[in-house]
C-alpha cells in the first residue's frame, strides 16, 4: 500500500516518499548528529523523533565555582551536527552553556556545527537608539561565530537585519504561516487585526491581509528602559468587532494587557 504523505505544516509542501527515506542518510557533511542543550530535551527528543534518530549523548557537569563542563560521550568527528538550545531562564547559564557546547564539538572536529536557536536573546538591543550603549545582539552573534559554530537557525528575529550581524550563513524562519493557518481555520467572524504598537504595524498587516480583515494599530509609549509601557491610542474601528491583538514577543505582559483594556474602552 502506498504510504500517505501529509503536507509539510505551515506550507503547501508534500514531500514524496523518497525524500523521507534520504533525510537520515549521509550528506557533504555527513550523517546527522543532534545535540540537545540541558533545558532543550523536550523540543530535541521531539526533532529526532521526527527525523528518526536519537539524541547525541554527552555528560555535563557544574562545579561548586558554577563553571560549567562538557564532556561528549561519542565522537562527532567529520559528522553534520546540529546543537539545539532554548534560552530560557536562566538566560545567561544557557548562553554560556551553548558556546561552551559549541567550542567542544568544534575541538572533536565536527564537519559542520548548526546552532538551532529558536529564541534569540537580546534581539531587541540591535542598535545604539541611546548615547552610550552597546549593541548585544551583534555581541551574541559574534559570540557564536568565535565559539565555531558554522550555522543558524532562528524563529522570528525581533528585527530581520540582526541577520547582517553574522559572517556565516543562517535561516530566519517564520511561525506567521503556521499561526496565521490556525487562526484561518477558526474562520471569526467580523475580526480585527490590531497591533501592540506602530514597530509591529507592518507584520500585523501581513496578518490582515492573510485573513482578509481590517487593521487597527496602538500606539504605545516606554517612559525608561525597563518593560514597563502605556497605550496611548488607538488608530482604527474596533467597536463591537473580535480582535486579534498581535505582537513579536510578550515578556510581562504588560503591554498586552494595556492594549486589551484600551480596546475595551473603544467597544
């Protein structure tokens, strides 16, 4: 019986049949090894499973001082490695763990190193808005670069030209189509597009145009550098319609919160 192919999530893609049997083989850079940070085993199990490998083993281990040590349990040597690492808390533990990771399968001369990173942080710092700050989005990427790693692969860069801030090939990827088909699905009826703030206007407009409905747009205001926020206005018609409040990134909720009560005000 011929194996049924679903469609690639997000896309209209169908793999054929043989392009699922090849995606274990080896390539240019041989077979595909995965490596899982320590806070990542659940999105890594969830990637091998699909891909039908396992998990790279290795033995990690904090000393009293916190430094951080990595030991691989297997050779990596001339292989096609791809390290996932989610950064959550504690940020920065995670970070260093990363390139220490990263600079350990460089040294077992790995033939390629791919960084799965699907939150970038410090995106938001990637520019000099302010005298006399620094720019720590392009630091973690020349972080990355210094460590070994040879690729990477992101979700939703809080800015697409943070990609010019590293010297090796990347892939940016997007959750819009797999989010936008969800919502799609839902088929809401009189719905409104309506974005956080004027800085995530041109991306909720994408969201409008793929569900075919108006677009409204808050403007906010930070008074510091902290996440504190307030919604000033509201540009657009929302009165007795169902909102889909969008933005990049929620960290308090603070703002989304601001912006859910302004659009109760206006209806």
């Amino acid at each position: 019986m011929a194996e049924v192919m679903t469609k690639v999530p997000g896309t209209k893609i169908k793999p054929e049949p043989h392009q699922n049997a090849a995606r274990n083989g080896s390539g240019q850079f041989g077979r595909v090894l995965l490596f899982c940070g320590n806070n990542s085993d659940g999105l890594g199990s969830a990637i091998a499973a699909h891909l039908g490998i396992e998990t790279g083993k290795y033995t990690r281990t904090v000393f009293p001082n916190e430094n951080i040590f990595i030991r691989l349990n297997q050779s990596v040597r001339g292989q096609d490695v791809y390290l996932v690492q989610s950064m959550v808390s504690p940020v920065h533990d995670h970070i260093f763990e990363m390139l220490i990771m990263i600079d350990t399968l460089k040294r077992d001369s790995a033939g390629r190193i791919n960084l799965v990173i699907p939150y970038m942080p410090y995106a938001r710092s990637d520019k000099k808005d302010q005298p006399r700050v620094g720019i720590a989005a392009r630091l973690l990427a020349n972080m990355i670069e210094v460590a070994g790693a040879d690729r990477y692969i992101t979700i939703d860069l809080h800015a697409g030209q943070i990609q010019g801030f590293f010297n090796i090939p990347g892939d940016a990827l997007t959750a819009f189509h797999l989010l936008s088909d969800y919502v799609a699905d839902k088929q809401i009826e009189n719905l409104v597009v309506c974005s956080t703030d004027l800085g995530f206007a041109k991306k909720a407009r994408n969201w409008a145009l793929r569900l075919d409905a108006p677009l409204a747009i808050i403007e906010k205001r930070r008074a510091g550098n902290d996440s504190r926020s307030e919604a000033l206005a509201l540009i657009g018609d929302v009165r007795d319609k169902n909102v889909l409040l969008v933005d990049d990134e929620v960290l308090t909720g603070g703002s989304v919160v601001n912006a859910a009560n302004l659009l109760k005000e206006e209806g």
